[in-house]
C-alpha cells in the first residue's frame, strides 16, 4: 500500500472574523497527484498557504514524511520548508523578469547547496563542485521540460505559457518530493493547457514526485488527477477520484447552485471542462 506523504487533521484558519478554512482534513499519498477543487474562496490557496508556511493555523496539524522521517510541519519555519523537499508555484509568476531562464533556475538549485559562507567567498573546491552540480541539475529540468530554445533568454521577454513552465522548471530544480501547483493553467489557452497536463503526469510518472494541486480547470483535473478534494466556504465537501467528486450531490450544488444542473457538470475526462 502507499504511504502518505502529507497528513492534514483538522485544519482551521481564522482571519479575524473570517473562518477561511474550517476543520480541513486530508491526507496526500506518495506518487499521486491530489487536486483541491472548488469555487473562488472556498479555502484552496489558504491550504497551499498553511502547507508553505505562510499560514500558521488556527486549530489543527500538518504531519510530513521529510528527510529524517514523519516530523509536524507546522512547526517548521518557512524558510526551511524548501530544505524539507516541499517546492512551489504560484497562481501570479513570481520570476526574476530581468534575469534569464537558466540563471532563474540556478536559483531554484541553490536551495539545496551545503556550502557555507566562507566556503563561497573564497570559492573553494565544495563550492566549485556544488556550482557544477547546480548547472547539472538546471540543464537536466530544462531538457526534461523542452526550455533549450529558452535557456538564455531574459524570462521578461517570454511568452506567458512558457514562464508557466520557468516557474515550474524552477520548483523541479530544488529537487522536491512534493511539488504544489498553484492554478498551473491560469492564464493558458487550450492548447498550452494540454501541454501543462502532459508535462505534470511525466513528473509524477518519470521523475515520481508527488503533486498537490489546485485547478479549476476540470479538464486539466481529470486528465492528471489520481484524487481531488472539493471544497466550498473553507469545508471539505467530498474526496475522491475526479469522477466520484464531479458526482457528488454537494459538489454540483457547490459550483452551480441547483442539484438540478448535474447534467452540465458531468462530463467524460476526454471533453470540455467545467470552468467555476
């Protein structure tokens, strides 16, 4: 049986008066890709939020299988989430715009480096060897993501669904276990979508990283998705696989507000999906 990755248990965030996420329970397994779902502000990027350490909870615990074994992340500090194979992108592209792709995703490598101050400045025989596996591992994850037409290019000047994938080329190069995908098609057409679909099942298939998403493109969900989670108003509505969720009863009146609609929401994985 699979093993979970990362466990959250009773999950509340309140933002004075708002309770964005409210009793949130889930658990993600190793080798899947675990979608959250749901209308705007059901509480699907506060989640992502919490699991980065944005968030601190109100009430509940997140438990993660890192390095040294099961540990609680919430009681980890943010900036050491990314040392604990737990990597990010986010619905806006955070890139460095005046920089080029290649030295964007030497960046994402240096969150793994072990060389320590003195070691840099001088330039020492780690740091030569930590250098080289950096550029290594950067010009893996732009062949794996077919970015060689890009390497040098300044990332201001791409395309939006090419920095789509920088960003995400960037999350790779820090050698996750978990890979968070913000929205992965916000913002991409058909076509760059179908591309997204196929470039996150090869992450999941070939490089077996575990993927937790979020998407409102239920085409995208059905496509990749092992299971999803849907959620409304910062509460768990169902889990299951894509088909069972798209199914459910609360779900259906969730993103289209009348049972009596089911048939609009119920489509095959190979057809066009359901924006909310």
């Amino acid at each position: 049986m699979t093993s979970t990755l990362l466990s959250a248990k009773n999950l509340s965030v309140r933002f004075g008066g708002l309770l964005a996420v409210n009793d949130v329970s889930f658990d993600v397994r190793q080798s899947e890709v675990f979608t959250l779902i749901g209308p705007n502000g059901a509480g699907k990027t506060t989640v992502f939020n919490l699991i980065s350490r944005l968030y601190t909870p109100t009430s509940g615990t997140i438990d993660y299988l890192g390095p040294q074994g099961m540990l609680c992340l919430t009681e980890q500090a943010p900036q050491d989430v990314a040392g604990l194979g737990i990597a990010r992108t986010f619905q806006n592209i955070e890139l460095f715009e005046h920089a080029t792709v290649l030295h964007n995703l030497l960046i994402g490598c240096h969150t793994q480096r072990k060389t320590g101050f003195w070691q840099d400045l001088l330039f020492t025989r780690k740091t030569r060897a930590a250098e080289l596996r950096a550029r290594e591992k950067a010009e893996e994850v732009i062949e794996f993501l077919d970015l060689q037409h890009h390497r040098d290019a300044l990332v201001a000047g791409l395309p939006y669904g090419v920095r789509k994938v920088v960003e995400m080329a960037r999350a790779l190069c820090t050698e996750p276990k978990l890979l968070l995908l913000d929205e992965p098609s916000s913002g991409l057409n058909v076509e760059e979508t179908e591309d997204m679909a196929f470039w996150i099942a090869d992450i999941k298939n070939d490089l077996g990283i575990t993927v937790l998403m979020v998407e409102h493109d239920m085409t995208l969900v059905s496509k990749v998705s092992d299971r999803v989670l849907a959620m409304s108003e910062g509460r768990v509505l169902a889990t299951g696989t894509p088909r069972e969720v798209q199914s459910d009863p609360g779900v259906i009146e969730a993103y289209l507000g009348s049972i009596e609609d089911v048939s609009s929401l119920h489509r095959p994985a190979s057809g066009q999906g359901a924006r909310p």
